[in-house]
C-alpha cells in the first residue's frame, strides 16, 4: 500500500453569502440553507429569528429554483444583499476575533450578479481578508473589476459540459438546451477571464455515478491544465458516486500524493497526479460533528445528515442584519453575529477545532 504524506490546517475561512439571485434553476439546490428570497418576500416574518414565525415557504415558485432543505431546517428569515459597508466589516471583524479567520468565500446564489461584487471584495481585501468565490460564470464582466480588487480564486461549478447534460439537471420547465448552451459560453468566458486576470480557477464536478465519468473526461479535455479540477462525490449517491471517481482516476491511471484535511470542519480533499503531472483534486466529507450541538440532533447518523460541521456562514437577513448559521440542515441554530460570539456555540466550535487540530498533527 502507498502511503502518501497528509497535511493538516486550521479552518481559518467564513462562507458569505452575498447575495441569492441565480440564473440556474438546478434540482438539487440548498442555497445556503435558505428560501429562494424572489419568491418568498410575501412571507418574510415580522420578526425573523423569534420562536414560532417560521412561514411555510414556497419551492419551485416564478423563479423556477429550489432550496432542498428550507421546508424542513427551521429557517425563518430571508437573506438579503450584503453591502460593501461598515456593517459588513464590523460583522466580518467580530468574528475574526474569535476565530482568527483570514479568508472569506463568496457565495449565493450567484456571486457575480451582485451589482457591487467587486465592491466587497475590495472592502474584505482592504481589510487583510483572502477572498475566494464559488461561482457557475454567468457573468463574466464581473471577474475582471473583482480581480482588480483582489479576488484571489474561483470555484467554478460545472453541472454539465454539454447542453443536453445542464439541461437535465434544470427544474422541468425550464429544461432548454439553447438557454444551457448560452450559460455554459458564459462559463468559459469567466474562466478565461479569471486566468487573463491573474485568478486562480478551478472546475468542481459532481460525479453521481459511472454515466457521469465520460463528462470529466471531456472537463478536462475541455480545461487547459491552468485549471485546477475538483471532483466531488454525491453525497445523495453513496459509494456508486464514490466508486466513478476511483474509476476515473483508474483511467487516468492517476496516483494519489497528497492528503489535505481541514481540521475543525468535514472538508477533506486527496490529490491525485495524471502521468503528464497534471494534477486532480477529490474533494470530500469527512465524517465530522459537533461534540455537544450535533449530540441530540435527530439527523445525526450517515443517511439524514448531509455535510456534517462544514463550517460557518454568515447572511445579512432581511430586517435582522448579520447573522451566522452553522448547518444548512439546522437554520433554526443560526443567531445573530453578536450573540454568537458571546455564544456557548461559539466556543464549542473554537474548541473543536483546536482539538481536532491537535489530534490530528499528533496522529501525522
């Protein structure tokens, strides 16, 4: 057996979701645990995060997009646009404190539909934060003014690399190869804009099962070596997701060198060199929890709960301003940032980290 080196870091990053319009209406969608806000502004609560206002909201509205968790996760609040401003900052430093977090990772939605993307970017930057972004490319014109306000890296998600392919993973009624062909020519283009703009690009790929692998053999047929591919197993598909991507990597006749894994959060990836060098990425979750919050939940066991403690996130809530959630599958645990910091939750998660970093480099 090849035993290959493991590398282990702190979770030092804060998802941001900085915005929630999307131009995909993809079946599987969490939306960073929250309602699609187009279609739900009707029910917003008149007092988001208090006991017993939680609204019934609407799936697949006018919009056509869903969020496969909001009917069962607690949540009870919209999200809202984040603005470049003090609020943001001071939401961003409060958390920091505590945490000693250096890079943020935008998020949506689509981040690049934000009118003031760039904005924030240079706002986070400005403030000694490393900014990364996941993003479909639906908008190339907002990559290069975010580069020049330091954009460090793009998570491109790519759920088909052909019309057809994206299409069938769309909501039914808006199932149109012509409308998929026109998002994936704006994927490219924002792939080739952050690398003409110095961003460091990378594809991320679900691989569901072996119908799946002909597609990551055109992705990187497709991707110049510059861009770095990911690939992710469905958590959905279990050991048959698993099973292609080890398939793929036979094909490539593909060899492992590398383990990273994040201590304090389920992130975990192992890389993988191609005889040309090239290198792939398979990213994964670690079966991570929490030792007191995630005791008691009834989602807790390998079927129901979906990501483990993937880290934290932080909204701005429509009429309840910044807020942090720590599960997708559990928004009824977000708070708002100021009572999470001084948060017994708070602590529990700074703690964890701490110990599964420790245990983990003495295990090295």
């Amino acid at each position: 057996m090849v035993t290959v080196p493991t590398h282990v870091e702190k979770d030092l990053s804060l998802r941001v979701k900085v915005g929630d319009a999307c131009g995909l209406t993809c079946t599987f969608c969490h939306n960073e645990g929250v309602p699609v806000s187009s279609d739900n502004r009707n029910l917003l609560p008149i007092s988001p995060f208090k006991e017993g206002s939680t609204p019934i909201w609407k799936d697949g509205g006018k919009s056509g997009r869903r969020s496969i968790y909001s009917k069962t996760n607690g949540v009870n609040f919209l999200s809202d646009l984040v603005e470049p401003d003090a609020e943001f900052i001071a939401a961003l430093n409060a958390i920091r404190e505590v945490f000693g977090t250096t890079e943020i990772h935008l998020t949506g939605g689509e981040p690049t539909l934000h009118p003031r993307v760039a904005e924030i970017v240079r706002a986070a930057t400005e403030n000694g934060y490393e900014v990364g972004m996941t993003s479909n490319g639906e908008n190339p014109k907002a990559i290069p003014p975010s580069a020049a306000a330091g954009l460090d890296r793009v998570n491109f998600s790519i759920f088909g690399t052909t019309p057809q392919e994206l299409a069938e993973v769309q909501n039914e009624k808006f199932r149109n190869e012509k409308l998929a062909e026109v998002k994936l020519r704006s994927l490219a283009r924002s792939i080739d804009a952050a690398l003409s703009n110095g961003v460091k690009a990378s594809a991320n790929i679900v691989v569901v099962n072996h119908d799946h692998i002909p597609r990551v053999h055109r992705l990187l047929e497709q991707y110049s070596s510059e861009v770095s591919v990911r690939l992710l197993n469905s958590l959905d598909d279990g050991q048959a997701s698993i099973d292609a991507i080890h398939q793929i990597f036979a094909d490539l006749n593909a060899k492992p060198v590398a383990n990273y894994v994040t201590a304090g959060v389920s992130g975990a990836r192992t890389v993988y060199e191609l005889p040309d060098k090239r290198r792939i990425h398979f990213k994964k979750i670690r079966t991570v929890r929490l030792p007191d919050t995630c005791q008691g939940c009834s989602l807790n066991n390998p079927i129901d709960c979906q990501e483990g403690y993937y880290g934290m996130r932080l909204y701005k809530a429509m009429g309840g301003g910044y807020v942090v959630g720590i599960c997708i599958q559990r928004m009824d645990l977000v708070m708002p940032v100021s009572e999470f910091v001084n948060s017994p939750r708070c602590q529990e998660v700074l703690d964890f980290r701490e110990q599964e970093y420790q245990e983990l480099t003495t295990a090295k």
